[in-house]
DNA sequence: CGCCAGGATTGAA
DNA sequence: TTCAATCATGGC
C-alpha cells in the first residue's frame, strides 16, 4: 500500500495497484481513444494512459479484452466498463446501421470503433472548449486546466504528475482571467458560466439523463457557447443518446462527398439525412464515418 | 449577412 | 520562409 504523503513531491507511487481483464469482442482501443471523443488519453509504447475520475488508469490491448491497470487500489470495476463500455454489444449495433456503400465502406475502415461513455461535466467542459479549437489545441487546453484546477492524483513511478479533471465548483471559483491563462479565449466566459450554472443548482445535468434527446439538446443549449454541434456531441459521448448525430466539418464533408457526390447538398438537407438516414444507432454510425474521412478520405475531401 | 475572438498545426504560395 | 486556413459559437 502506497499513500500519497509517502513522498514529497506528492504522488508518486512505486508500481501500480491493481489490474483487470475487461472481456471485449471486436474493440480497438487505439481507434476509440484517438478518434476525438476524449481529450486527455495518450499513446505510450504499446498502452495508453489517462485519469477517470481519481484513478490514474494504463489500458493495453491483449488478447481477448483489454487490459487495465490502476496505482489505487480498486475493488469494483463498474466505472471503467461504463467508461469504455465494454459491454455494449457492438455487433448488434452494427447490425442496424443502413446497407449502403458508405457505411459498409467505413465500417470495414476500423472494426472495432466504439463509443465511450463520459462524466457529463467533464464532456460537457470539454466540448465547451472545443469550439473552433483542432485536436490538438483541446488537449493543450484541457490539461492546462487539469495542472491549475485539479487535485493531483497517484501516478506509477517515473510517470509525470496527473491531475484530475476539475469539477464545476472548481472553476466556478475562477476568474475569467485566470481561465483565458489557460488558453481558452473567447471559451473561457461559456465555461465560467455553464460552471457556475451546475454548482448553483440552477443547472442539473443528471436531469438531462430523465429527458428525451429534444428536450436535453434544447436544455444544454441554453449554455453560453453551447451550440447544436457541441450539444450533440454531450449527448452522445456522455449520455448514451444514440440518435444524436455530431455535424461538423469532417461530417459534412463525408456526407456530401459519399451521399451526394454530384448536387450541392444544402446544410438543411444534411441535417435532415443525418436525422433520417441512419438509423436508432446513428451516433456509432457519425463516429464511423468520421474515422473514415479522418484517417482515408482527408487529403482528397477537404477540396470540396 | 460578414467579421471577429485564441492559437497550434498544416499545407499552400 | 511567410502566411492563410482550420475549427464552430455568439456578439456585434
């Protein structure tokens, strides 16, 4: 047992804790980790590694299932398979996506591509900061954020200090400025006030969780800086809303180049075949479809 | 409607 | 080597 005052500069621990076998069919962690859902996930060697909630966590792809290791000690398991949802049954999903060349196309791209399920603030402040941001930049700014706001948290020896994402009474207690330090711009008013909304009890974000998909995207709408794209977004990677369908650029572009490849399809009409098209599920498939354009289609698309 | 507000990275000039 | 474009929200 290693306790976080055994050394000064806080929290180093020798070795990790504990570990754990999650059981997946058709998984790739890789894809799913990297494909722009989450933001404080990293490639090291052959595992990554990230911080949910208070645990420093290292996830390797084996063979069948993936495995997982903490520096704290972990008794029931249930956050990581609700994160990584590795129960969900991905083929049954699969199964509802339409039959067309597109889909079938980029399912064949990355099987294996899942969808995560996140804390809801910590999506929701994500997302926030995500706007007009690149990869990238989310990243750089998130983890700033971590460094100033969140409480520093065990890592394996050797490993950088992490900290843990921090909750919405921390940054309501922040400044405007202090927020913009973290390189946030024009985001920093939006996070400021969505924070202060939640830890004032004005905004609930477990009540969204008793709404349908309307009703909660209107809600989260209300938020300074929370447009339809980053509303989807939430309601997708943290709710487990499956009709929602994230519009943005790599999405359209997919689109307009594998579904109307030869008339200008307006943005109304984009939106109204994202809602249509593809099915009870049509969040796995916009996640498809992403990876697709991202990692094939992206140096011939991006002239349209 | 068009522009602007951060800014790291990319790719064109 | 410069330098414009990327990203998507809201205010003007």
């Amino acid at each position: 047992m290693v306790s976080p005052s055994q050394k000064n500069n806080g929290n180093e621990a020798s070795s990790f804790g504990t570990q754990i076998l999650l059981p997946v069919i058709d998984y790739d962690l890789a894809a799913t980790l990297d494909s722009g859902q989450a933001f404080r996930w990293q490639q090291k060697d052959n595992h990554w590694q990230g911080v949910l909630g208070k645990h420093f966590v290292r996830l390797k792809q084996v063979e069948g299932g993936i495995h997982a290791e903490t520096v704290e000690k972990v008794n029931n398991w249930y956050w990581l398979e609700e994160f990584l949802q590795s129960k969900s049954d991905l083929a049954s999903i699969l199964k509802t996506f339409p039959v067309d060349d597109p889909m079938t196309t980029a399912v064949a791209n990355c099987h294996g591509l899942r969808l995560l399920r996140q804390d809801p603030w910590e999506c929701l402040a994500a997302f926030i900061l995500s706007s007009t941001k690149q990869i990238v930049q989310i990243r750089q700014i998130i983890s700033l954020l971590c460094r100033k706001y969140g409480e520093p948290i065990m890592v394996p020896a050797g490993e950088a200090p992490a900290f843990s994402f921090p909750g919405p009474d921390k940054i309501a207690a922040a400044t405007e400025a202090e927020l913009r330090a973290c390189k946030m711009g024009f985001r920093a008013p939006g996070l400021l006030a969505a924070a202060r909304r939640i830890d004032g009890g004005e905004f609930d974000l477990e009540a969204l969780k008793r709404m349908s998909y309307a009703e909660a995207r209107l809600q989260l709408m209300t938020l300074h800086g929370v447009g339809g794209k980053i509303a989807d977004c939430v309601l997708l990677f943290a709710y487990g809303f499956d009709t929602s369908f994230p519009l943005d650029v790599w999405v359209k572009r997919a689109l307009q180049e594998l579904y109307f490849p030869r008339r200008r399809a307006t943005e109304a009409r984009l939106e109204r075949f994202a809602a249509t098209h593809f099915g009870p599920h049509a969040g796995y498939a916009q996640q498809y479809l992403f990876h697709y354009v991202r990692t094939k289609l992206h140096a011939r698309i991006k002239t349209i």
